[in-house]
C-alpha cells in the first residue's frame, strides 16, 4: 500500500520531466510538480471538511480550485512548464480573490492566501525574467486591490471594524513574509544568474580552446548558418584578421564582391553548399580558380551539415579546404615523366630491336664462313685450329642466344596487342610443341593438370611456361626427367606450379637467381644466358603477381608464380597509379 502510494507520488512527481533537456530542468520540473500535488491533496481534505461540514459554497470554491490544480497535470505533461507555473498562479490568485470576497470575515487568512499566490513564481528559472514580473503583477495587483479596497467595500459577515481591527493587527507580519518571500525569490534567481554565467563561461572557455585548435589546423575552415552566412573562419581561411572579421556574417558572393574575383566561382560554391544543405550530408569537390594575385589554385573542398544535438535539427554548414595547388603540380610533372618514360623507353625498345637484328645476321654470317672454313679445310688444319673455330663457332652462337634473350626480355612487359583470355593449357601445349625436340632428347616424362583461362598476353603465359620447363629438363640429369606443372586456386589468386626432379638450387641462391646474367654455372656445364628467370619474374611483376622457388640440392625444384584472378591490364597501370596518388592526396 505505502509502496504503490510512494510509487504513484514519484510517477507525479515525475511529470513532463522526459521532456526536459537538462537534469537542472528535470529537478526543477520534479519540484514543481510535488509543490501543486501537495497543495492539491490539501485542497481535496478541505473539500472533505467542507461537505462533512455543510459548508456548500466553500465546499464549490475548493472543487474548482481542485479542477484547476488538475489542469496542471495535463500542461506539465505537455512540457509547457512555463505555462504551468503562470497557470498555478493565477489559479491560486483567482481562489484567494473568490474566497475573500466569499468569505470576507477571515481578511488576514486571504491577505496570506494572497501571499502564498507568490510562491510558484519561486520556480521560475532566471532566463524567464518577464514572466516573473508578469507573475508578481498578476498576484500582487489583486493583492494591492484587496488591501486597499476590501475594507471599504466588502459588505461581510464581521462589522467594518473588526474587519480593519484584524486587519491591521497582523499588517506588519505580512510585510515580512512578503519580504521573505522577496528574498526567497531574489535569492534563487542570483543563484540562476551565477550558474548560467558559469556555464556560459565555461561554453566560452570552450568555444576559445576549440577555435584555437581549428587555427592550428592549416587547412582552411569556416561554419556558416543555413542562410549561408559566415558564423566562424579560421585563419588558415582568411589571414588578414580585419577582413574575416568584416566577412562574419557575410556571404561568400560578398567575399568574391569584395575581392573582385570571378562570381562563377561563387556561384559553382553556392551550388555545392545547397546541395549539402538539401541532402544533408557531405559534399565533397575538387575546385580550381584563379586568385586575387592571379595564381591558379586548386584545392579539394568539402561542405557538411552540422545537427544540433538537441533536436537533430539542422543548424548549418561546416566548411573545409586544403591546398592540392603543389599536388597537383607534382601529379602534372609526373604525367610528363611518365609520357617522357615511355617515349624513351619506345626509344630503347627500337634501339634494341634494331641493334639485336643488326648484330644477328653478320653473326650468323661469321657463324655460317667458320662452319663452311671448317668443312672446306678439314684436311688442312691442325686438330689446335679445329678446336679453336668449333669454340669461336659455340662463342658466336651463344652470342647470338644472348642477343636474342636480351631482345625477349626487352619485349617481356610490352604488349602492342589489348588483352585477351588466354587459355593456359592451349598456351603451355603450343610451347611444349616447340620443345619436342628437347623432351624427346631428354627422355622427359611432362604432365600438366587443367590450368586456368586468365586475362594476359598468349605470348608473356608462353614465354613463362619454355623458360620454366625448358630449365626444368635443362638442370636435369635424371635418366628420366619428370616436370609437373599444377594450379591452385583461393578466392583472389591462381598460384601455377612447375615441379621437376632436376639437380635443385641451394637456399641461399633462390633468390639471386631471378636477377638477369645471374647463373649458377658456367656454360660448359649448363649452356645458357642468365636471362630466362629475370624474363620470367619480369612478366610475372608487370601483372603484379610474385614469382619464387622452393627447392633443395639434389631433391628437384618446384617454381611458382602467382597471378591475380582479375587481372588488369597492365597498360592500364598508368592512370590507376593517378587515380591512387589521387586519392592519396584527397585523403592526406
Ligand atoms: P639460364 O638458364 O640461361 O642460365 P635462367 O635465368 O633461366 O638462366 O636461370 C638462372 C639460373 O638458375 C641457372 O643458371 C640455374 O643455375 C638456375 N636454375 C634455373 N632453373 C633451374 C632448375 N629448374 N633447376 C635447377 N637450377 C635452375
């Protein structure tokens, strides 16, 4: 029973406090609530007094100040707390004029009923000045009038001199509790006035420890409110501090006004901060213009709403810039290098093409007279000399091998041809057809599983697949050497594998290898260049896979080589490059 009681008192008591924003509100709210709860529960004795006593007309005056007190729920409800307490006012007012004239005989109990309509202004908060003052009139007026006219007037139950008699004996009581009282209201409101000047100096304090960080920041900031007027600039913004403070409630058409500059500018502005207010989140661009000192600057901007916190209305606009002018500068200088790259490298690729077909065929002239030398004078020269032009033949050859590595690794990240799909199983056929010879030679036992269709250049896949199988029986000594070449796919990668029994590399070379001219033989034991691998890791890096080998003495080698399942087009890694330094420079 206490526990429900209790429980519904503090329900009341709790009244329209959801509403508030502060705990300061809701404490205030709460107090008011119990103040006109408890006057309430008086009020409902005395209307029981009044019937078990017969007094009707009293008993009709209490209902309807009991009507009115319940009003009151309703408004604190609400949330018009303000008006509740101006209601509560002039509730009490109203019934305390009602009863003195109704029950004029007891004057000095009306002058404190009057008194006490003064109360609930108690509860006014400081930020609600005028209607305090309206308050005080609208209790104080009835009360001058009672006081002064009353007594001359009022036609009740005790003579005209008992009435003044009483009235004036407790005339100077009432001055001091209406001073009290007074004081009592003068008090709190100070108090208000000291809190909220706290706050406000705190919020100041606040405000100037954030406005000294923004002005740390050297990009350039500005709020402005939903008119699009300037409410902040730092100076990262604006140096010249007389012209942002002039610019403060501004727009920024005055701005381009004022510093006679282009207003398409302003206008193209405009445009993306109405965009951001519309839509209510960031806009984000990327601007160029040309300013008062003629210079051409470019900078990413960005405008976003800002919501007040309290009703998620929108308030007004954040906006923010910084400089790319030096970026963008580097981004056009690496543009030319890059068309400067590629026009040199054109360059070198002709060179090369030219010298390596220049050099070949007076090579294989020299080849060709020394093999016709050798068979024409067989008889003739001393076995000394035949060794010497078989070696000087094996010299020019292996020059010629050398020439014609050199070309292919030249060409091995060039493709003149756009992409197409390449099916590595046709590709690796074509190439172990041109080996035939070879595997027959070596007696070699190849096996492949079934290999992907990628995006890359037929040519690159079939480079890839004769340098690795043809070192896979080269350094071979097996009697019956056996290359298997596998796939492995996860969800991004294909991994291609090509395993052999050969006579396996040494740790510590497995990574030298793939660099051009490294070789771990001379060629009289292993004919060849040192350039196979560097062509293979080459191609292999230009479509941004990796190449490496696992391998031990003795026990064979396995290459792999991993390529990407959505492989793109390495001609095309020029603007990507662009696009992420791009992004880079929008992020940093
Ligand atoms: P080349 O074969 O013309 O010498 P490569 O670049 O193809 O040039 O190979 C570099 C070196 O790597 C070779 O000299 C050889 O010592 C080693 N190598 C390459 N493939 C294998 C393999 N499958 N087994 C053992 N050694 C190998």
């Amino acid at each position: 029973m206490i526990s429900s009681i209790k429980n519904t008192w503090n329900k009341l008591a709790d009244t329209g406090t959801a509403k508030m924003l502060s705990e300061a509100e809701r404490r205030d709210v709460r107090l008011f609530n119990r103040t006109w709860i408890t006057v309430l529960i008086i009020q409902v004795l005395c209307l029981f007094s009044h019937v078990i006593n017969g007094l009707h007309s009293a008993a009709l005056t209490t209902a309807c100040f009991i009507a009115g007190l319940c009003s009151l729920y309703f408004i604190v409800k609400n949330g018009y707390i303000n008006q509740a307490k101006m209601t509560a006012i002039v509730l009490i007012s109203v019934d305390t004029i009602v009863n003195g004239v109704v029950f004029g005989e007891q004057t000095h109990v009306i002058d404190f009923l009057l008194l006490a309509a003064l109360c609930p202004l108690y509860f006014f908060e400081i930020k609600n000045k005028r209607l305090i003052f309206v308050g005080i009139a609208v209790c104080l007026v009835p009360y001058a009038l009672f006081h002064f006219g009353a007594q001359y007037v009022a036609q009740y139950a005790l003579p005209i001199a008992t009435q003044r008699g009483l009235y004036n004996l407790i005339t100077w009581e009432k001055y001091f509790c209406l001073m009290v009282l007074l004081y009592l209201m003068y008090n709190k409101n100070a108090h208000y006035e000291r809190e909220m000047q706290q706050k406000e100096n705190e919020l100041l304090g606040q405000k100037k420890q954030y406005e000294s960080i923004l002005e740390q920041i050297p990009i350039d900031i500005v709020t402005m409110d939903k008119d699009l007027k300037y409410t902040y600039i730092n100076s990262a913004a604006i140096k010249d501090p007389s012209v942002r403070a002039w610019l403060l409630g501004k727009t920024n058409s005055d701005y381009f006004r004022f510093r006679k500059l282009d207003m398409k500018g302003a206008e193209d502005r405009e445009r993306m901060m109405k965009e951001a207010l519309a839509k209510g989140s960031t806009v984000q661009f990327e601007e160029t213009f040309i300013d008062r000192h003629g210079k051409a600057k470019s900078s990413i901007k960005g405008v976003s709403p800002i919501y007040n916190d309290a009703d998620q209305g929108l308030t007004g606009l954040v906006g923010y810039a910084f400089d790319i002018s030096e970026l963008k500068e580097a981004e056009k200088k690496l543009k030319e290098y890059a068309i400067e790259l590629e026009r040199k490298n054109d360059d070198l690729h002709h060179f090369v093409n030219a010298t390596s077909h220049d050099l070949k065929s007076p090579l294989r002239n020299i080849a060709s007279h020394l093999q016709l030398l050798q068979r024409k004078n067989s008889d003739k020269l001393d076995e000394d000399s035949q060794e010497m032009i078989a070696y000087t033949i094996k010299s020019v050859k292996h020059l010629n091998q050398l020439i014609n590595d050199i070309y292919q690794y030249s060409i091995a990240d060039r493709n003149d041809k756009p992409l197409e799909m390449a099916n590595l199983n046709a590709v690796l056929e074509e190439s172990l057809k041109q080996m035939n010879d070879f595997i027959t030679t070596k007696n070699a036992d190849i096996t492949f599983d079934v290999l992907p269709t990628l995006k890359m250049a037929p040519s690159h896949i079939g480079m890839l697949f004769s340098n690795l199988v043809g070192n896979a029986l080269k350094y071979n000594t097996n009697l019956k050497p056996q290359v298997m070449i596998r796939a492995t796919t996860s969800d991004t990668t294909h991994i291609i594998s090509v395993a052999d029994n050969g006579i396996g590399i040494a740790p510590e070379y497995q990574e030298q290898i793939f660099e051009i001219f490294q070789r771990l033989h001379t060629s009289s034991e292993y004919e060849g260049t040192g350039v196979g691998l560097a062509i293979c890791s080459k191609i292999v890096e230009n479509y941004g896979g990796k190449i490496w080998v696992e391998s031990l003495p003795g026990k064979g080698s396995t290459f792999y080589f991993s390529l990407e399942k959505n492989l793109v087009d390495p001609a095309s890694t020029e603007s990507h490059n662009i696009t992420a330094y791009k992004s880079m420079a929008i992020a940093g």
